[in-house]
C-alpha cells in the first residue's frame, strides 16, 4: 500500500473536485510536483506523441511502452499517477499483465476503456467510437481489480458510451462497470453536460472523473459535489506550449538567430536549479555524506 | 556502417562549420529533425535533468541512462547524434562497454572527458575543474577507440584542458589526446577566443568541435574554415524555453486559470500532427496495408 | 552495415547448411559465442517462456519485449541474431517500427509469420495454423523490407503455409513472399521432408531455412546445397537443459539437501570465468588503464 | 506496504532460519516461487555473470543494470527478493537513488556493504578486502534507510568487517551499523565459526544473514535461533549448473550431435508448462475473456 495510492484514494473520498495536471514525460511530471499538484494524468495520446513521435489513432504502441513512461515518471515525481491504458493491451489475460506492471511502475489509478483498437486510422469514426461489447469490458474490468498485487490501486472504468450509444444503453454500461472491482468512471466528453453528469451519477455511486467539464460547471462545487465529480481532467495545454516552445527555440535557431535573443523565453537559472533538485541534494549530502 | 555515422564524417570534412541542435529529449530531438538540422548535440547536463531530476555536479546518473536515452532519441529522430558521455562510466574497461552500448543505441559519436567526476557537490571548484592525468585520458580515448563495434564511430576528445590549465600544458594534452584514435577535439569554452582556436588547432589536425564561440567567430567563416571548427554548439536555449513553457502552463492551471487562456502558446494542430508522423504513417497504411 | 549481418549475408551465401544455436538469453547466447556458433537463432517461444514466464500461445508479450531481449543479447554476444518476431506485432505499420526497433537492437535478421494471432488458447488449433490472407503478408513483407534503415538487414518470410495449407496454395504463397524484398524463407516444419523442400525450392530461389530437418536430411548435404537450405534450426534442448538443471538444484536445496552435492552438476571455476570475460577485461585493463 | 515485505518481515522475526534461493535471473527467480520458496537472494556476481557476462571483479555494472534485473525478477516471481547492491552505487547521494530504484522494482531487502570498489582487477587483494571508514559507512546505511519510500523496506548492513579486520574493529563496526536505520546485518562469511555468530550477535540486536554457514551450523537451530541468524546463503550451485547445462548442449549439438540425444537432461514438458504458467493463464481466461 504505497503513501501516494492511499492520498489518492482521499482525493475520491473527498468533498471538492480535485484538478489533475495535464502531463506527458519525466520532466513536466517533476514540474507539477514542485508546483504542488496532487494528481498527474498520464493521457495515451500525449505520451505517444512525446516519446514515441507516433499518432494515438491506430497502435503504434504498448503497453510496456507505457509501464516504461510510467516507471520513469514515478521515480522523479512523487504524486498520485492516473495512468491512460488504453483498451489495457488487449483482452482480459493481456490485463493481468498491464495492471501488475503499471502497478509496479508506481501508478495509483489504471484507466481502462471499452472500445475497440482500430487497426487503421479512422475516416469519419474516432479512435473511441467503436466499442467492445458490455460483456467483454465488464470481463476487462473483473479482471483488472483481480489482477492487482496492491489493493489500494484504483481501477478505472472509462467510457465513452454517453456519446457514443442512446443514453439508457450507455448508462446501462456504466451500471454494469461499477460492480467489477472498478472504483471510478471516468468520462473522457460530456455531450450533455450536466445532464450526462446527472445521469451517471444516478447510475452509478462511483466517484466520476471527466474531461473537458463546460466552464460553468468547473465553479459549481456543489453540483460537483453532489453528483461525485472527483477529479477533472484539463486537457493537454502543457504538452502544446512545451511543443511550441521547442519548435520556436530550435526553429530560431536553425535559421541563425542568435541563442541570446531567446533569453527572455528561458526559464530562470533559480527555476532551473529547482527542477534538478540541487538543494535536496545538497541537503542530502550535508547529512549523510561522511568521508 | 551507418548512414547517420557517415553523414556526420562527411560534416566533419566539410569546408564550413555545422550548428548542432541542442536537445535533450526524444521530443526536442524529433522536433530537431523535422527541421531539417543535421546534427544533434545530447549535453550530459539537459539529459541528466529533464529525464532523471537530477544536478550535473555529481554523478547521480550513470552510463545505463544515458544509453536508454540515446536509444529513445534515437528510435525517434534520423539525425547525427554527439552524446556527451561524461568521463566515460569511470576507466578504460568501463569505457568499453558504454562505447559498445551508446554505438548501439545508433549515436554517431561520442564525447570523452579528461575530468575527474567529483563524489561531492563543488564549492568553488566546478564540475569540469579535477583532471585526471594526461596519460589516463590517453588510455581511456584509446580503449574508446579500440572498443567500437563500427570504425565509423566519432571518438571525441572532449577538454577544459585551455580553461584550466596553463596554455603549453593544455596544447601537450590537445596534442597527445590526437593520437589516440579519437577523431575530433571538443572544447568547451575558449576563454582567449580567437587565440585559444588558433593554438589549439595548430595542436592539432583533428575537426574542432567547440562550445560557446562568440558570435563574432560565428559569422567569420574564413576563421572557422582556417582552424577546422567544424561543429558549434549552442547551449541549452532549448532545454530553458520547454521549462519555462511547461511551467507557465502547470502554474497558470494550478492557480485556477482556464486552459483556453493557454491557447495562443500552444502549438497548432498542424504543428502537432507533424511530431507525431501522422502523414508518414498514414501513407505507410496506403502502400501497405492490405486486408 | 554491421559486420554481423555481413557475415549472415555470406552464410546464406554458402555452398553448406549453416545449424543456429538454439538460444534463449543473454547467458546462452554469451556460451553460443564462445562455442564459436555463428549464427543463433532466438525463438518467440522459449524468449517469452524465459523472460517473462508466459505461454506462446496467446499474445502475452509485445515487441517491446522482444526489442528489450535483442539488446541485452547483443551487448553479450558478438553474433548473427536470428530474431523471430512472430507476426510483427501487428499490421504493416507496426512492423515498421518492429523492424527498426530490432535493427537498432543488433539483430540480423528477422522473421515475420503469416500467422494471425490468436485471442485465447487453442484447442485443436495450434499457434500457428490461423493464417492471414496472402495479400495481407506480402503488404506486411514489403513493409518489413522498406522499413529498414540498414539495407543488410535479412527480413525472412515465415511460413506454415505447407503444414496448414494445400500444396498448390502454400507455393503460391511462397511464390509470392519471394517478390517482396523478403531474402529468405522459413519453414516451421517439412511434414512430407525432401517433396517440401523440393517443392518449396522450385517455388523461390531465396535461400531457405528449415525448423525439424529429419535425421537424414541433416547429412544429405547434397540434398542441402541443391534446395538452398542454408540455415537449420534445432528445437529447444538447451532450454530445456537449462530449465531442469535449474530445477533440479532449487529442489534439490528446498528438500534440505547440501550445496556440496550437487559439485559435479556445475560448470568448473574455468568455465565461469571464460564466461564472464575475465580474461578480455584483464588484457583490456593491460593495455588501457593507466593510472 | 508490500506482502512481500510485510512477509520478509515475519521471516526476520521467526524462530527459525529459513534459507534463501540462490538466483541469478527471472527464470530462476520463476521456478524458486514454483517450488515454494519464500525468500530469493539475487547475488551481486552471478547477477552480473548471467545479464552482463562482466567480471564482479570491477565495476563493469552500474546500479540501473541491478534495478532492471531487479524490475524482472519481480515482474515474474512473487518471492522476497533481496538484492544485493554492492557499495549501493557510489556515495549516500547516490543511495538516494539506489534504494528508491530498487524498491520500485520491488524488493524486499537491499544489502549495502562497506567494501571500497577497486578500480582494477585485484592482484591478491580480493573484491571485498578494502573498506570505506565506519563513519562513511554509518552515513551511507543512515541515507539508505532515510531514503525509503516504503518503511517495509529492510535495509541490510552487509560487512566482511569479521574477516578483513580484528574482532574489535569488526565489532565496532557492528555495533555502529545497527543504530543507523539497518535492519539486519549480512556476513559474507564466518572464518571462526560459531565464535563470529555469537560475537556479532553480542555486539548486535538485529536479525544476522549469513553466506557460508557450516554444515554442523546449519542444523544446529538452537545454535541459529539463540543467535538469531534469521537467513542463510547457499552459494551459487544454480547459476554453476545453468550453465554446465547450457553448456554440454550447445558443445553437443556445435560437435554434430543429435539433439535428441539430449532428451533426458531436459525438463519434463509438464514442467516447462508450469514454468510459463500456462494453467494460471488457462484460468484467468475461463473466468475473465468474454468476447
């Protein structure tokens, strides 16, 4: 039972909605520690992008692509991580396997998602449009609450049902997920706004996390509240700036301009030192090196 | 023999000097080579920080990071890659195995240092300032040399050696460190400028790699020609402005502002699809995928 | 181009059949090389058995796996590796980055099966007896053969298209897989020995490599170099050997029994230190370390 | 909080010694746990041997190898694992990150021993003959335990004090090492016998591990219990036939021989069934795979 998977689990428990950071690699996780974030979502499609340079629409990548991001994530970040896994590798034995090295990796939360991996880029339909049937994810999910080494590790039920089926079958899905072992619903759109947040909550006592919450929502706590709104997810703004702040500086550069022109877009040499933990380790050192 | 390794032998015999784009990651290295930079320049600093949370001063990192970096970088981007390999993982036997493995990881050279790695964080003394003997480091550049698995492979000999000590001992190390199988001769600063080029180069005939040339050198291409500097780094503007971005970001969130206030500093879709190879997939699924 | 996949280039080449040394890690492939084998063969089967203790039956392993097993063997053993990648690890764009991936992991060649992989455990259907559509295979074998950074790279077109498959159907197939970019063929089994050999030689020029050689095919070497089998493959002894020796002493010492006795089950101090290179590093350190 | 580690724990505090499989890779970590073994040791020299085939002699191996090995071990045997992590990496600064690492990757106990690593082959001085100062040791065994995630996490003082030093020193040293945070003490020998387990069972409160116990020892449980040695090593009989095994297979069949002849000196194909666990997958598919 590690510290961070029981902070997360009073982050569910909690009366407010709690935030989660938009991360991607090592080094935004450790920015968000600094900054005090309590939560780090890891979203499929950005850890694709920034570590693999692949699309997130077809399967490029795996699972021990994500354990490896996550591992790497965890050993300079010390926050709740809510890992993205996709479909979780596969089919229900593929789930054992993910959710006891994710584990291992370090995470406190696992989404898992009901829809079916495209093995071509889509046309009209999203990557998260064609989804398996109610019988296999409910398989999925009992599989993955068993799977699991630590029971404190929170397996989450994430949909996309309330957008892509009629509402009775989509909240039939969600009722069906909330007796596997899952412990949240997450819901990556709300179409409907409150009125989907109302209808899964009514369908479900399982604390919800949902992305892309309408604006005016974000400041009615008590509707949050009472309709168990644990966590929002914000989508990926800090992937964008650290892409165009990379492309900007290396593209300056390329067509000659001088690096001291880029001065002012540069962190300062303080924040700097603050990222690669200078003064923690000095402090080590004070303490315990005896020589 | 790879066609990244021989590409950079032919940058290294041209008749002007190459920028090399500092990255520090797999996402700035692919980034870097949709621009079309050739060379890439892996400082021990950057990737010690933005992967693993760590200060360069002492040695917190290892060779074993620095390969998986290398690898991930590579896997990535089709560029010439200089890692910067410290003072090698400790002595001569140590140097053979993480040339082996950097060589595996598809780097297209390596940098050596004649430094001695401190255990304790410095106080005036900096991470570049101990030395070890002349005739260690010539043991250690021909190990490096001797151990590749590709004779294509760039040894470089990287010195402070014109910083830190005085100029007839600094030549007899440029000097000895030439005859070694090393390939090119990395300074990291030149104090006396235009002075300090032109004694090293009469040192010696190999391609000069170097860090910090003012920018009136940098415009004057003869000069450059003349002594054979061949490639010129840029510091680490790179590296700052994604800190700064990621920052901004995490901050402005953490505080409660609206992602949407983000918009205009982040990359456009466009610029996104481009990281992620979309395109060069998609026309991948045309020509081959069949079903 | 690596002096290894050379060296395999010259033994398809050969006027004799060429045994690969059946191995399944780091420590066996290491022995391999120091028996002088040239070339080892890494099957998906025992690679998975002993690195991740999972069946072969279902897809509990991914390429990353596979990727991660070629390294940490080529950094051991200095020779030709014979990866068998199963199906790719998907469709035609998985196997671009399959095929990069291993490349950079040191492999020299890499087979790619006609096979679709399976979802759960057969019953009466083996690993290897669903097959994809001929069309699908030869976009995925043009795909292999167009990834590859290092044109010496050996994509090998494997097939149970003779077990599995009418005759007239499977040298179809075959027929087709030679037209690919694909340079050599692999047959999984010979059921009706020297007709499949023949057969499959009148359907392709390419060299060919044969899993389950019957007795007296092995020393027909006339036989051998008419049909072009130029790489024979030997089951799993060494795997197994390595299992029950394993087992063996752990039970042996479970049960209470003493260390002493199991003496002449092991190798000889001689044997140990020629594996760890103790001798290499010790001319190494002679010739490179000064201090 | 681990089970594992919770379940060392109990081991510690048993009335009896119970002894520790001596393995060398995931393989056999695997079949330990088959065979009901509660503890595995993972010993730094055939650590090294089997994934690196690098001497012990010198550091050829970094901590991050010894993490990485650790991670896979874990990943297929759920066993308390114990590893030894030499001199931990470097100073207490780099223990930091060694033990944090190290129970990332799902250890139980970390052994961390006060030997000064040589940088050369030794001539007659042995891997374990030089020593750091008590005071340094103190200060790395204090960092050690600081470092901690996980307070389960047992931190072992491993010291050749006993046979490098005279008994006061040694004692000395013994004394000291229990009041830093270390949980219990490994000797790497008993030159004296029963005279060296009392002694340091004097000097010291906490729980002895011992390698090379006698055989009149070993079955002396009053003697153990009464001195509270809690584990004992056996050497490395395991890793000696693994390879004796792979060996005789692959001279065998590089000789010409049949690999049938084999056949008996391999496991049973019910056990290479149990090794890859392929009724454990069987169930968890009855039970969890709806399609």
């Amino acid at each position: 039972m590690s510290k961070a998977r029981e902070h997360f689990r009073s982050i569910l428990a909690r009366a407010t909605c709690t935030p989660a950071a938009p991360i991607f690699d090592p080094l935004s996780a450790r920015i968000a520690d600094m900054l005090g974030w309590e939560v780090c979502k890891l979203s499929g499609s950005v850890g694709k992008f920034a570590n693999l340079a692949v699309p997130d629409s077809v399967p490029m990548s795996n699972m021990s692509d994500l354990v490896d991001l996550c591992w790497r994530i965890s050993r300079v970040a010390n926050v709740c991580l809510i890992a993205d896994a996709d479909e979780g590798g596969g089919n229900a034995l593929n789930i054992m396997r993910t959710v006891r090295e994710l584990e291992a990796a370090g995470v406190s939360a696992i989404e898992i998602e009901d829809n079916l991996v495209p093995r071509r880029f889509g046309g009209s339909t999203s990557r998260h449009s064609l989804m398996i049937s109610k019988e296999e994810q409910v398989g999925k999910l009992r599989a993955a609450a068993a799977a699991r080494r630590d029971p404190t590790t929170v397996i989450v039920a994430r949909t996309s049902a309330l957008t892509e089926l009629p509402l009775d079958e989509a909240l039939d899905r969600i009722r069906a997920y909330s007796h596997t072992g899952a412990e949240a619903i997450m819901l990556p759109g709300v179409r409907r706004g409150r009125a989907d947040i109302e209808a899964a909550h009514q369908a479900t006592n399982l604390p919800l996390c949902v992305l892309g919450l309408p604006l005016d929502l974000v400041n009615d706590s008590a509707f949050l509240a009472a309709n168990r709104v644990q966590i929002r997810f914000l989508g990926q703004p800090t992937y964008g700036m650290a892409v165009k702040a990379i492309y900007d500086s290396l593209k300056h550069l390329k067509d000659g301009g001088a690096p001291e022109k880029l001065m002012d877009r540069q962190a300062s040499a303080e924040l700097l030192r603050a990222v690669d933990r200078t003064e923690e380790f000095k402090e080590w050192e004070q303490e315990y090196v005896r020589e």
